[in-house]
C-alpha cells in the first residue's frame, strides 16, 4: 500500500486489516527511500527502514512522523556513503584482508604444516585472484562466480566444490566484518554435493601399472611401488624421512592425520618386499643422502603426482588417483579366503582407531597388520607374474624376497 506523504493524521486514519493480515505503507515521495509503516491486523503501528535488510525503528506513536523520518534518513545516509565506498574497494585488496584473517583464525595449525592453508591459497593464486583481482567488489556478481565455479566444474568436479567453498568462506566474512553489503554467494549451492571417490582399481589396471612403471627411472619406480604395497597417503612419501626408517626392526615411522585430523604417530610394518625398496633406494642416493626419504634426480623431494601423471600417459587409465590404491588394497585385505579383520585394515590406512584412551593402552598390532600387508604384497605379486606369462624361478623367488614368508603361506596366515 502506498500514500503520497506520511503526517501524523494520515497515520492515525490508517484501519487495520483483516486477521491475519498485516500491511506495510510506503510513501510515494520517498523521504527518504525505504520508510515504511507496518500496520498489523492488531491495530499495531510500527516503523521500519527498509534499506538493504530490514531496519525496526520503533512504533507509533510512541515514535512520531518526524522521530521515525530522522532516524531513517540517517540510516539512509550511512548506507548510501557505505555503498558508494565500499563499492570502489578492489576485490585483491579485500582478499589480502581476508587471507590476513584466515592465516590466524582459520587456518591455524600447531602442526607445522596445513593443508587447508595450502589449498586455498593455490585456489586464490590459481583461480580467484587472476579473474578478479583487479576489479572493484562491486562487478563480482553472482553470476561471475556460478560462471567461474561452472567452467572450474568441467575439469575436476572437486576443485569445483573447493573453489567454492574459499569464495563463499571470503564472502561470507566481508560480510560478517561489514566491508560489502550483501553477500552474493548466500545460498549458493555445492556443484557436486555428493562427489566421494569410491573408485577402485581393476586386476587389468593393476597389471598395467605394474608393468608399466618399469620403464620408469629407477627413482621414480621404488617410490611408485613404495607406494602401492604400503598404501600410504602422498604426504607420507613426502615427508618421510631416513632416520625414521628401521631396517631391522622392518618400520617406518611418521605423523599422518587420522579421520579426526589431527596429527598422530604411526609405525607402518613393512614387508620384505618394501625394506629392499628403501635399501635400494638408499644405495642410490647421492653424497651427501638427502634427509627425504623419496628423493628425485635433480636432489629434491620427488612429487608423486609427477610419477602417476606419468604412469596415466604410458597405460591410458586416465581416472585413477593415488588414493585409489588404498581403496583398492582394502577390497583386498577383506576378500576371502584368511579375510582381514575391519580393525586391522583401519591401523593398516592409518586411521585413528578408538577413544585417546583406548589408543594410549593399546599398542598397534604390528604382526597382525604386516600379515595384512603381505596378503596385498602377494596379491600384486601374482598379477605381476601372470603379466609376464612364465613361471617363477627359484632365482626370482629369492630376488623378489618372498622366501622367508613361506611358512606364513603354508599356516594360511596369507
């Protein structure tokens, strides 16, 4: 409902509705915009500023024509000087505020290294800032970011979901610390909402990758077999290092996050096939030995998205993610026959298993869980052999340090 101008006795002279009804009165002179008066079925007057959200001034006539006009021109003219500044802020400028932010609250570790912190701000280098980092915040529309999420979408439905998160946690506290006015991402949905990997390698693909990875450098092979047979995460073959490694005792030492995300200690029992891994890999290593475990030629860290990049080229299995092998060995360890307890497969992914109490009276069971990883190892072995249509020789049963598990394999524990 609209009037020309609002005077104590058109006030007075407005009915109330019908019940339940209620009924907001602008003015059509707009002095100033957004004055409103709610007139509820009770016979209730109040006044409102409808200026971006909603705005309760007080009721009539406790609050006159005159108070209610002040008090909302005045809000009108914060808004108004809001909007015209804030409109002309720089959207890198914003980031850098918010990253400042993010850097102290949000992303705080007592870890030493942060995941999230990494991500998003290789989401903001890569993705946010080359876009938009030179407009004013007012021209990053809804629109903009659908666009940008949607093209993002078409290569990697993950990154996606990422590269919305960041943009809706930045908006989100511009908005909150009241540097933008509205939030244009409130409400925007998750491209991929239901987007878990739950992919696992076939026999055939195994046996590809197998035979394919031996036509990598030698470097490159240890630290992709490494991988495979221990089923660790990439972090872990990034981070570990020679004085965690024991020979004799067949472990390796590292932290690695659980389900629960924090950092924990964990001994991962390695099989015979393993500790030559490492000792080969030792043997190779230049003078002075690089306190990495995996090392590349060149002397630093080697990447294993650079060794599975290349395995994906030399066998065409184009979806496949070095994830995928701790999914796949799992499936593994639970087949029958001598199938694998539950628990154990949860040490052998490195899972946090039980309350910090249970955790702090209970050691690992280490023999039960290199058990578990020699049913794995043998399984690959198997698909190797079969690859290579000939029977084993004593020779490369002995090279491939199988021999000293036979009497496991005769009691059936593998």
């Amino acid at each position: 409902m609209r009037i020309k101008r609002f005077t104590e006795k058109v006030v007075r002279d407005l009915k109330p509705p019908e019940k339940p009804l209620q009924v907001d009165v602008f003015e059509l002179d707009k002095q100033p915009p957004g004055l409103c008066l709610r007139v509820s079925y009770g016979g209730v007057k109040a006044w409102y500023m409808m200026a971006g959200d909603r705005h309760s001034l007080g009721r009539w006539p406790e609050m006159s024509v005159k108070e209610a006009r002040s008090k909302a021109y005045k809000i009108y003219s914060e808004r108004t000087t809001f909007h015209r500044t804030s409109k002309r802020k720089r959207f890198d400028t914003l980031v850098a505020e918010y990253i400042a932010f993010a850097k102290v609250w949000r992303w705080k570790s007592y870890s030493g290294e942060n995941h999230s912190e990494r991500q998003a701000l290789g989401l903001f280098e890569r993705e946010i800032l080359p876009r938009w980092g030179k407009l004013s915040i007012a021209k990053v529309t809804r629109d903009e970011i659908i666009k940008a999420i949607e093209e993002r979408a078409k290569t990697s439905p993950s990154q996606a979901n990422q590269l919305r998160m960041n943009i809706q946690s930045l908006f989100n506290w511009l908005h909150k610390e009241g540097k933008i006015e509205s939030n244009p991402t409130k409400g925007l949905p998750n491209p991929f909402p239901n987007n878990e990997r739950t992919r696992k390698l076939s026999d055939e693909e195994l046996t590809s990758l197998l035979v394919a990875c031996r036509d990598l450098s030698k470097t490159q092979e240890i630290a992709f077999r490494f991988l495979l047979y221990t089923g660790c995460r990439k972090l872990v073959i990034r981070r570990a290092l020679w004085k965690d490694f024991d020979e004799k005792e067949k472990t390796l030492k590292f932290m690695d996050k659980g389900r629960r995300g924090k950092e924990n200690e964990f001994e991962l029992p390695l099989v015979d096939a393993s500790v030559k891994l490492l000792v080969e890999l030792r043997e190779l290593s230049p003078d002075p030995a690089p306190e990495a475990l995996c090392w590349s030629s060149s002397g630093g860290k080697l990447t294993v998205d650079f060794v599975i990049r290349k395995l994906r080229d030399a066998t065409g299995i184009r979806d496949f993610a070095a994830h995928d092998f701790r999914r796949t060995m799992v499936k593994v360890m639970m087949q029958k026959p001598n199938k694998v307890d539950y628990i154990i497969t949860e040490y052998c992914l490195h899972h946090s298993v039980g309350s910090k109490s249970s955790q702090a009276y209970h050691e690992q069971p280490v023999d039960m869980m290199r058990d578990a990883f020699l049913k794995w190892y043998f399984y690959l072995f198997k698909l190797e052999l079969q690859a290579t249509g000939r029977p084993l020789t004593e020779e490369e049963y002995l090279a491939e340090t199988v021999a000293g598990h036979i009497e496991d394999i005769e009691k059936g524990r593998v």
